[in-house]
C-alpha cells in the first residue's frame, strides 16, 4: 500500500472517515466517550448538506441554517469534547490486519478502529453547465431547495417514486412542474402517477432527455432532446431538480485498494 514505515505514520485509537452528518455526529459520541477520534474530512466539510444554501427542515433552527453553518456547528461541537478534524482526504485503507492503515493526501494514519462515513454524491446527468449552476438553479434536494422557487417554473428529471414526490413537493411552490423522464410511461407506483397526472401545475415530457443546463449566472432554460425523433427544443425554466431516482454514487473511491481478509 505504501512505502512508508511505520514509524511515520501517525497512529490513533479512532479514525473517522467523512466529515457530514453522519461521521461528525460518530466524532461526537466518541470524543465524548475520550476515544480521541480524528475526522478526516475528505472534499466537502459538512457532507451534501453544506452544498443546500439554506436547511429549514433541521431541528433547533427555526429561522433556518445556511447548510455549511451547519456543517461549521457540528464541526465545533465535535471539538468542543475533543475530537480532532483534519482537512485531509483517505485514497487506500488496508484493512487485512491491525491496527488498520489509511493512507491520504498528507501522509499515513495506523488506526485501532475506522468508521466509514463517507457518504455518497449525486449522480449528475454530467450536461453542459449543470456543475457550473449547481446551487444556482440546480439541485439534487427538492425538499431542502423548493421554497426558493415560489411562483417559479421547475423540471424534475426522472420518472420514478422520487421525481414524482419531489414534484408534487414542490407544487405546493411553483408556479408549475414539468416531469421530463426518457422513456414513453413511468416507474412510479400508481398511487403516485395518480397523484402527479391528476394535479393542474404538473405536466410531462416524454421520451425525452436534458443535454445541457443553459444560464449565466442561473438557471434560464434547458436543452431538451426526444430520444425518437432526435429533435432538440430549448425549454424556459428557473429550476432543475434532479431526482434521486437517478442512483447516488457512495465516496469510497479507495473501495478499489481494500484488503478484506478475515474482515466481515
């Protein structure tokens, strides 16, 4: 796994993998019971939820919190019993034996104990200017984001339970929702598509795809292209919501240089 010795390599009793929620919260509960843990953060401090621009639906915050505050109180929380959190990133883990190695951007880590919290990241329709106008009309959070657009038309992309709840979400919102999903009929289970074709703000696109998000310093229209005709049309919208019907992707890059032997 790597050439260095032992010797540097900084060991630790607890080392925590991923800085959202999830492993800020595990840094929480040990710094507490004086395991000494250390958070590496990986890329994004505060997990997907330092990406939403405002979290209303967080208990505690009445007013709402800016996801990366959020993300900033659970880090000062977890280091205020003592956790240790380093903005560094895990590349390989080495699991076959104790105690466990993980080496990152920074150096090696010999670990007691590893939590894995490294969460997963949206699976992007990866189109022109949809990485560029993330958070600026485009978003992987219907419920975290559909307030913004009150009064505003949306697309969903998608055509299973998650497009249709997130779209008939954000009706109670915009001013109108249009699904836009690749194939000819749903996935959704019928309650659902019942709902979705029986409300007056939502409409479909059939067979039909986004090929490019289009806005200069916010969503303005979307290039849609029927995947039977192969036509291309430009539709006016203010927002793009991407379903988690497309699946997320878990951050365990490293997963491909584990060693698992005797580990279950």
């Amino acid at each position: 796994m790597s050439n260095r010795s032992n010797s540097d390599a900084r060991h630790v009793k607890l080392l925590i993998l991923g800085s959202g929620p999830a492993g800020l919260s595990a840094a929480l509960y040990a710094a507490r019971a004086e395991l000494a843990p250390v958070v590496l953060t990986g890329i994004q401090l505060g997990g997907q939820a330092a990406l939403t621009f405002t979290v209303e639906n967080y208990p505690g915050f009445p007013e709402g919190v800016g996801g990366a505050q959020l993300g900033e109180l659970f880090q000062k929380q977890a280091e205020h019993f003592g956790a240790k959190v380093e903005f560094d990133t895990a590349n390989q883990v080495d699991f076959s034996a104790r105690p466990f190695k993980v080496l990152t951007d920074n150096g090696e880590y010999l670990a007691d104990t590893v939590v894995i919290a490294t969460g997963a990241s949206p699976n992007q329709l990866k189109v022109p200017g949809e990485r560029e106008l993330t958070g600026r009309g485009v978003s992987y959070c219907a419920t975290c984001d559909g307030w913004f657009f009150k009064e505003k038309k949306v697309i969903i992309v998608g055509g299973g339970d998650s497009a249709l709840e997130e779209g008939l979400f954000i009706t109670r919102y915009a001013a109108s929702v249009t699904i836009v999903h690749r194939r000819d009929e749903l996935r959704a289970s019928t309650i659902l598509q019942k709902r979705a074709i029986d409300n007056p703000k939502v409409s479909f696109v059939w067979n039909t795809v986004v090929t490019e998000v289009i806005g200069s310093d916010k969503v303005e229209a979307v290039r849609l292209k029927n995947l039977e005709t192969g036509d291309e049309t430009v539709f006016e919208t203010d927002g793009v919501f991407i379903s988690s019907d497309i699946p997320q992707i878990p951050r365990c890059s490293m997963a491909t240089s584990i060693w698992m032997n005797g580990v279950t």
